[in-house]
C-alpha cells in the first residue's frame, strides 16, 4: 500500500508481484522479475495488508537473490509485531549483504504515535544515508517528536504491554471470524486480512455506515478481501457482530444492494 503512487510520482516503470494465495510473499518470484533495468527491489514485512511475515529462509533467499547493483529496501513498519512472535532479525540478515540496503521503520504501529509523524531509516553506508537524507525537508521532524520518540524506545514494559495486549485481541479477532465460516489470515500485526464470500467494497461501505471502519485490499485479484485494525476485546466484538450481519444481508438478498 502506498507504493504504487511513490513508484508513479517517480515516473519510474514498476513490477508488482501478487502475493501467495496465503497471504505470503513469493521470494521466487520476485527474484526473477529482477532483470538488468531493475534499480531497487522493496519488500515489506510483515506485510500490509496480508500480516505474514517473512521467514528467515525466504529473507536469506530474497537478499541473496537481489543484485550487488540493486538498492534493497525493506519496509518494517510493523518490525515490533514481528519480532515479538519470532520472526527473524532483519538487520542481521542485510549485514551480510554487500550491496545497499535501506531498512525503514516508523513509530506510528507498534508505539500509536503516528500523529508525531516520526520514523527513522537504517542504511548500509554513509553515502546512502547522506542521499537519504537529501531527500527530507529542512526541520522534517519536530523536537517534541523526537523527545517522545526516545521516551517511546526507553519504555520497553509499555511496549510488552502494547504486543502482549495485541496478541490477545488479534486471536479473539481471529477465532470469531473463524466462527462466521470464513477464513482469516495467520497475522504477526495488528490487523487481521481475510477473503469474504462477496465483494469487500459494498461491505466496507456498510459497515461504515454502522460507524465501524473497516477496508479493502487495493490489489487486483484480491477484491473480495478485507483487512481489520484489531482493539479492545469490546471493538472487536461489536466489529465482529456487524461483520456478521453485514454478510447475512448480503447472501440473503444478494440481488439488493449493501450500500443504503
């Protein structure tokens, strides 16, 4: 998500690879739509909208599998979720890379601070960092953020606290739209994907119109595919209740549409 209008703003030409049925990134694929025209590769795990994350093997394969002579970019906006269920050291695995690498991180998931609009990247050199930074707005990043960006990374108990809270609802999540028959995917974030049996589109709007704000996965293919911000044991229950009706109107009477 966000991607395809940066890649366009650049004018630059673009190769989208669609995810695994499950949800997963195929590492083959990627790797051979590489070709001698190919700049940077970005890869984001885990992945938005889907939630997996990338094993240590695929991560090996994927770095090993881009070029010394491409730019390797890997979003880990939600790193935190990640690493809490186990998944692999990114910055161990880029090191033995010897090409470039950028790793971009952000405080607004894990750490709810995306109104100080502040992150941070991590690259492979000076000179890449330098050309990165060239690319900012002068005062880009207030000092207030700043402040509460370093108090965020100091309170490690809260942040257990946030993952450990996430884990929980993110099951209830999950076990309930087991419960209304479908399908969901397994998810190391703070968002559960899953594939309706109708469009997502109609459904989104209808839930919305009940005040629960829910979205679509923009990637063709994926129409019928919905992604869910989990909350308290009480949002997500109220969430699940409207999803549920939503969806029993719908295959009632699928010929009348969802939008009033």
């Amino acid at each position: 998500w966000g991607y395809r209008s940066l890649v366009a703003a650049a004018e630059a030409d673009a190769k989208f690879i669609q995810l695994e049925p499950n949800g997963k990134m195929n590492v083959d694929a990627v790797t051979h739509a590489i070709d001698n025209q190919t700049k940077a590769v970005f890869c984001v795990t885990p992945n938005n909208p889907s939630g997996a994350i990338l094993p240590q093997g695929d991560l090996d394969n994927l770095i090993s599998g881009v070029p010394e002579n491409v730019l390797f970019v890997v979003d880990e906006a939600y790193l935190e979720f990640g690493l809490h269920v186990g998944g692999p050291d990114v910055v161990e695995a880029v090191k033995k890379r010897e090409g470039p690498w950028i790793l971009i991180r952000t405080f607004s998931k894990a750490y709810a601070m995306a109104g100080m609009r502040i992150g941070y990247a991590l690259c492979s050199d000076g000179e890449l960092a330098q050309a990165l930074r060239k690319t900012t707005c002068v005062f880009n990043v207030p000092i207030l953020a700043m402040a509460a960006a370093e108090a965020a990374l100091l309170d490690t108990d809260h942040l257990r606290f946030i993952m450990e809270s996430v884990v929980s609802a993110r099951q209830q999540l999950t076990t309930g739209l087991e419960e209304l028959g479908l399908s969901p995917f397994p998810s190391a974030t703070n968002f559960v994907s899953v594939e309706l049996p109708v469009p997502g589109s109609p459904v989104t709007k209808e839930m919305l119109e009940r005040r629960i704000q829910i979205h679509t996965w923009p990637d063709p293919g994926f129409e019928n595919f919905i992604r869910i911000t989990v909350g308290r044991p009480e949002d997500n229950d109220a969430c699940l209740k409207a999803l549920g009706g939503v969806l029993a109107e719908y295959i009632s009477s699928p010929e009348t549409p969802l939008v009033r």
